[in-house]
C-alpha cells in the first residue's frame, strides 16, 4: 500500500474501525491481532506475522551454527543440574 492518511474517529473508549481498504492492505481477514507500536507522537500497526517474520530473518542472519529444540533444552537441563548442583549440596547437607 503506497503511504496514504485516512481519517478516523476513535471513540471515548478509545475503540476505532480500520477501514476495509487497510484491512485489505495488511492482509487481516476476519479476527486478527496486530501489533501496535508507539514512537513518540505516532502509532504504526503491523500484522503479528509480520513481527514472527522479522524475529526469524534476524535470527537467521545472526545465529552462529544450528540448533534445534532439542539442543537447548537439553543445555538448559544442563545448567539447571550445575545450579541443583551447587545450591543441593548445602541443602542437603543440612537435611542429614
């Protein structure tokens, strides 16, 4: 949609409608969520799959070597023993 400004009312409660043709232009159909973003005086919307595309290209470009789910679960569940680990041992220490 090339930039264009459209007047609309927002009522006391701060609802509005965004015009079909909007609508259209950010391919929501039916109910959908948008992110609405706030900088200084101005309000951009954009469709939440626009925000999930953006985090995946980022991270794409950013990410050092693969990983899948299973590898950082299973790093977590590493950390999570060393901490068990060292905060157990007193705790069990003062059990016995």
């Amino acid at each position: 949609m090339a930039s264009q400004s459209i007047d609309i009312n927002v009522a006391s409660n701060g609802r509005m409608v965004l015009p079909a043709s909007v609508r259209k232009a950010m391919g929501l159909q039916g109910d959908a969520k948008i992110i609405l973003t706030v900088e200084d005086d101005q309000v951009r919307l954009s469709p939440i799959g626009h925000g999930v595309s953006r985090a995946q290209a980022l991270y794409r470009a950013n990410a050092k070597h693969a990983r899948t789910t299973d590898d950082f679960l299973d790093d977590r569940k590493a950390e999570a023993a060393t901490d068990l680990g060292e905060v157990g041992s007193g705790a069990l220490d003062r059990d016995a």
